[in-house]
C-alpha cells in the first residue's frame, strides 16, 4: 500500500493544469508570507507595540469569516478558475497599494504610516476568504479521486516550499535594498500568480443551472451540517483551529527577531522560514511513507509536538534553538496538513467541496489571523513569552481534550477510504 501511494504521489505531477495550479500556489503563497514579513517588520517599527501585530491579524480575520460561507456557495456553483482568476486580481491591486505609499511615505506619521497597510490586510483578509475553499475544490476538479492523496501531499510540499522562499526573500530584499525593492517583489509574484491561473483549461461548473437566489442559505446551511455530522471532519477542522489558535508564535516573531534574539529584518525572515524549512524535510518522508496508516493518531502526536516545541521556543534566548524549534514545529505540523487535507479530500464530494473547505477556511484559516491577534493581546497582558508558553501548553490541552473526544478521528486510517 506504500509503494502504491508514493507511486500516486508522483503520478500527479503528469497533470498539466495541476502543475500550472502547483505554480499558481507556489508564487501565491509567496507573495503572500512574503509580505506579511515586511508588514510585519514595518508595522512594528512604526508602532513597537506587539498589539498592532495581533490587530493584523483581526484586521484580516473578520472580512475572511464574513465572506467565506458566501464564497463556498458560490464556488460550487461557478466555474472555480474564474473565481481564482478574478479574486487573484484584487491582491495585486493591495500589493500595488502597498508599493505606491511605500514610494511618498512618510513613516513618522503614525496614520500615513499605518493606513494603507491594514488596508492592504482587509483585502487579503476578504481574499483568503474567497480563495481557501476555491483553491481545495479547484483541486478536486483537476486530480482524479485515485490521485487525491498524492495530490495533497505535493500541495502541502509546495506551499511549504514557497512558505521559504516568500519570508526569506522577503527578509533578505527589505534588510538589503529597502522597503520598496521588497514591495516590488511581492507586485511581481502576484502578476505571476495571475498569468498562470489563466493560462489553466477550465474544467467547468460541478452544478450546472442551481437556483442561486432561493437556495443560498439552505445551500450554505447544507455545508455547515455536513461537517459537524462528521465525526473525522469536525474533529480535524477543531483540533487544528484551536491549536494554531493557541499555539502560534509566528505573529510575535518581530518582537523576538527585534528584541530578544536581536537578529533584525534579514533574521525575522530566516525564522518565518524555518517552520516550512521543517515542512519541506518532513514531506520527503512523507513521499516514501505518506501518513495512511494510523492517520488520526499520527495527526494527534504531531500536533502535541507542536505545542512542545512552542514552550522550548518562548524560553529561548539563542538564534539557533529557536530556529531549531521552528524548524521541528514546522515538521510536527506538516504532518497534521496533510491528514487533514486528505480528509478534507476523500470526505467530501466535488459538489460539496466549495462549502466544506469554506467551514474549513473558518476553522482553519482563520484561526491564524485570530491566533495572532490573541498573541497580541496576550502578551499585552502576560507579557511575550508567558503568553507563548501559555498557548504551548493549551495546545497540548486541545490535543487530549481531541483525543477523548473524537475515536473515530483517533482511529481513522486513510488508507481505508483511498480506494
């Protein structure tokens, strides 16, 4: 069964539209971390106040909740490239903005400064919200269900490949040649982004002629009762959201990068690298021994590791450690996507997949953007590194509460619903 799947695993990358996809996802999920790393840096040295990163992160959350169930309607209802193709047009106009201030900015005043970046952020917010379940039931349409898994694992290896490549650069272009050069690379990479989303063969509507206006909130309500009557997928979706919800530090990086460890843009950018550095060593392993057996517990076991590695990184004082905790963080997790973006494959129909991947861009996503803003708020009130220890052991929480409370997500075995 091993050999079949690793076979599957590479078999994929013969799709032409997947690969244009697996290159679309790439130089998407670059541009993206890629400028959350200058936003974050230059936001914090505008304000340095660790709050203003967790207000990103609301800033982002709220327009991404509001829109997502809407979203996931209507991408199973309408052609899923022309939502991808058409949304990805708003980033580049964000990233433009962006570009534009950086120019005539003036940084000492706290509006000029800070205006157009949470402008920017509401954009990606409402973005993510349209994007996350668009791009998991493009996926569908493009992989036959045989190669699903495969396909899963290599769009978990390229987002975090590209979860590098977009912080490093990101890193490396501000501390180097400044705000702007940085910003004009993110530019780049979006217009990339739309060119090779364009240059994929549709492959249709899923619902061909759907009563769009009498039946979008039964629609929706179909969707939300569809996961939490599933066992395996709400479990998924849960364990993952409060873990990232609580155990995050990704948002507070500026605030070790600047006043802890001391390593300035060029090292927030290594350290926002080194989870999908992580990521990228574990999905080697995972080519030749994909996570099919065992599935749910290996899925519980590395988000427990995660959380471990989140308390070793808050009492951290050394650049090494913490990248090295990072590092092993970004291993622990890779596991976790995986599983829970085969479940997210193999539960659920193409007709269904908009608004299932739309409650999971809730749960999910958005517990990102909401981790950071309790973060922020956190370590407000506690200070930085109690309130990471403090997510560290809620994650480990989470995890046994997970444990008791979903068998069927506990004993679950992908390789038993692959065929």
């Amino acid at each position: 069964m091993t050999k079949k799947f690793s076979h599957e695993t590479f078999a994929v990358m013969h799709i032409r539209n997947f690969q244009l996809f697996m290159g679309y996802r790439f130089f998407m999920t670059s541009a993206v971390l890629m400028q959350a790393v200058i936003v974050g840096w230059q936001l914090y040295d505008i304000t340095r106040n660790p709050f203003s990163l967790g207000m990103i992160g609301l800033t982002e959350v709220i327009p991404q909740v509001g829109i997502a169930l809407f979203a996931g309607h209507f991408v199973d209802i309408w052609d899923r490239k022309r939502i991808i193709f058409r949304t990805s047009f708003i980033l580049l106009l964000g990233s433009a903005i962006l570009l534009g201030t950086s120019i005539h900015s003036d940084y000492t005043r706290f509006l000029t400064g800070t205006f157009p970046i949470f402008v920017t952020i509401f954009l990606v917010g409402l973005t993510r919200g349209i994007l996350m379940p668009a791009h998991n039931a493009l996926l569908g349409q493009l992989v036959p269900r045989e190669l699903l898994a495969g396909a899963a694992t290599w769009g978990s290896t390229i987002w975090q490949v590209a979860a590098v490549t977009g912080p490093a650069l990101g890193g490396l272009v501000y501390g180097f040649f400044g705000i702007v050069s940085a910003y004009l690379l993110v530019f780049t990479f979006f217009l990339i982004c739309v060119i090779l989303i364009f240059l994929i063969k549709s492959p249709g509507k899923v619902v061909q002629n759907p009563d769009q206006d009498d039946r979008i909130f039964a629609r929706i309500g179909e969707g939300v009762r569809y996961v939490f009557r599933n066992q395996v997928l709400l479990g998924a979706f849960s364990l993952d959201m409060f873990a990232v919800l609580f155990g995050g530090a990704v948002a507070m990086l500026p605030v070790f990068a600047s006043d802890i460890l001391k390593v300035g843009p060029e090292g927030l950018g290594m350290l926002r690298a080194c989870p999908a550095i992580g990521a990228i060593l574990m999905s080697v392993v995972l080519t030749i021994y994909p996570p099919v057996k065992n599935s749910g517990r290996q899925m519980l076991y590395s988000v427990a590791g995660f959380g471990v590695c989140m308390i070793v990184f808050a009492l951290s004082k050394n650049f090494y450690l913490s990248a090295t905790c990072l590092l092993l963080s970004g291993s622990l997790d890779f596991v976790s996507v995986v599983v829970r973006s085969s479940i997210l494959q193999l539960f659920t129909s193409n007709e269904m997949k908009g608004r299932v991947s739309a409650v999971n861009s809730i749960f999910v996503g958005s517990s990102n953007e909401l981790g950071a803003f309790e973060s922020g708020a956190a370590a407000s009130l506690m200070g930085l590194v109690p309130s990471v220890v403090f997510g560290g052991v809620m994650t480990l929480i989470v995890v046994a509460v997970a444990t008791f409370s979903a068998p069927k997500l506990r004993n679950l075995s992908l390789r038993n619903y692959s065929e």
